[in-house]
C-alpha cells in the first residue's frame, strides 16, 4: 500500500469530516430506554401467551407502563425481567 502524503490542511478537514460523521452517528444510535414493547411485541417475542403476561404483570415479575388501556414495556424493563429470573447451567465446568 503507497504511503499518503497530506497537508496540514488536508489532514484538518479530514478530521473534521470524521467528527461530523462520529456526531451524526451518535445522533442516530437508539438508547435502551427509547426501545419500547407493547403486549403483542413481547407475546411474540417471548412466545408466550397472552394470559400469561397478564400473570407476569399481576404477579409482579415485569415491570411496565400503562396509559390509558395500552401497556409498553421498554427493552429494560425486559432485560431485568430476564436477569430476575436467570438460572446458570447445572453443569458449569468450574
């Protein structure tokens, strides 16, 4: 590969550009907390009943937000729920 020989402006405006593409990257990426759920997103996600997310729900085992009749979980309140109820495997090498 031939080695790039740049003036000293080159190289500014070359980094300039890669900050305004790191910026609009940034801008874009999505937190964890803006992906959000609703009943049928998790029923199929989980493959698991309706009735069964009620339980959850009643039981206390997942956290949610309701407005109205509408219920949402976002991508967190799903992670905890799964940690909460995490089992390591029986036969872990030590």
């Amino acid at each position: 590969m031939p080695n790039l020989l740049l003036t000293e402006n080159e190289y500014q405006d070359l980094i300039k550009r890669l900050d305004q593409i790191d910026k609009k990257i940034s801008a874009k990426q999505i937190s964890v907390d803006t992906i959000i759920y609703d009943n049928a997103d998790l029923v199929k996600l989980l493959k698991i009943s309706v009735r069964t997310l009620i339980s959850w729900r009643a039981e206390g085992k997942i956290d949610f937000s309701q407005v109205n009749s509408k219920i949402f979980y976002t991508k967190k309140n799903l992670d905890d729920f799964l940690q909460k109820h995490y089992k390591p495997s029986f036969f872990r090498e030590k």
